[in-house]
C-alpha cells in the first residue's frame, strides 16, 4: 500500500467526471488499498479517487465505525432534508461551509471483487455518500453554496491562490490539509467561514 498525493483545486481531474470502473483485479486492488491508507492518513471521513489524481468511479468511507470502499455508486436519495451541516473537503484545505443534503441515501455499487453492494445512511452517513459521490461527478461541495456562502467561499478559493500552492501543499498534506467535514480546521483562529454548530468527522 501507499500513501498518495491528494489533489487540490484548480487540477482539472476534480473537474471531471470519472469513468465507471470495467476491470477488476490486483490493480482495482491496490487503488483500494491505497485509497483507504491516504483517507487514515489525513484521518478522513471519505476519499474519493479523483482527488487522487485517478478518474475512476471508487471512493471509500469511514463514519462512526461504518467503513468500506464502494465501485460505480449509484444514489438513491430521500425526498427530504437533513439540517445543514458544515463541509470541508480535503481538495479545498481549511475551508468550511453549511451544506444542504438529502436526509438519507441508499448507496448501490460492487466492491473490489465485482460483487453487490448495497448500503443505507442518514444523516452523517448520507451526507458523506453525497460529498463523495459529488466528486465522480466533478462537483465540489462549493458548487452547492448559494448567497453568501458561496460569495465568501469563491473569495476564499481565491485569495489562497489554490492553483500557485498545490504542490506545496499536496507536499505536506498531512500537515496542511487539516480536515474536512467539520473538525479543527473549521472555526479556528484565522478559519475561513463561519464557525461551525455540528460538524463532521473528516472526509474528501
């Protein structure tokens, strides 16, 4: 296993939206593997593939002891709201913001080896599929801000000058990245955005 660069914005595979995963074998395997080592590394909630530089349909997850990896997701989300929590993501370091999610989500999909998969969540849980999901799709959680929040986010992004500092700051990831989702981060002294109420673990 290895633990990998995670890209930040402004590196055009977050843009893209990834390919459905065709082949499965000791390569899938590996990216697995590795996905889940770097998501423990930064002590991560979620981590989806593209944010480390492969345009593949794969994330994993870790929330509140549900842990696991799912290929080629598929999302069927509640018709309702959950209240809105703050989100970071590991591609956009030290900034959080409130994002609306759909209170619950059915994820469906294969693991490493092709077989099914299918897993329920609420709240954190779903809140964590959505984000990763989003990422396959090329959005970021900024993408959903409206108003305000996402006048202050676009200002933020802009003022750290993301697209002059990936490399120093893939460079020192662990150190850098702090978390997303919520946690230390978001609230501190000098913190973009608004403190938060609740927040989540870290995730992609």
């Amino acid at each position: 296993m290895a633990i990998l660069n995670i890209r930040i914005i402004g590196d055009p595979v977050l843009r893209t939206v990834a390919d459905p995963v065709t082949e499965f074998g000791p390569e899938l395997a590996k990216l697995v593997a590795d996905m889940t080592e770097t998501m423990e590394d930064v002590d991560g909630a979620g981590l989806a593939a593209p944010q480390i530089g492969v345009s593949k349909r794969v994330f994993t997850y870790r929330i509140d002891g549900v842990e696991g990896h799912i290929i080629n997701p598929v999302l069927e989300n509640s018709d309702d709201y959950q209240p809105d929590h703050v989100e970071g993501c590991l591609s956009i370091p030290g900034l959080g913001f409130p994002v609306r999610r759909f209170r619950a989500t059915r994820v469906s999909g294969v693991d490493m080896h092709g077989d099914p998969v299918s897993i329920e969540g609420e709240g954190m849980l779903a809140r964590c599929f959505q984000h990763e999901n989003d990422h396959l799709d090329g959005v970021l959680y900024t993408d959903r801000l409206e108003g305000e929040d996402r006048k202050a986010a676009l200002r933020s992004i802009r003022n750290a000058n993301y697209d002059s500092v990936t490399e120093r700051t893939t460079a020192k990831r662990a150190k850098t990245v702090g978390s997303s989702f919520g946690g230390a981060s978001f609230g501190g002294p000098g913190a973009p955005g608004p403190t938060p109420g609740s927040s989540f673990g870290n995730a992609g």
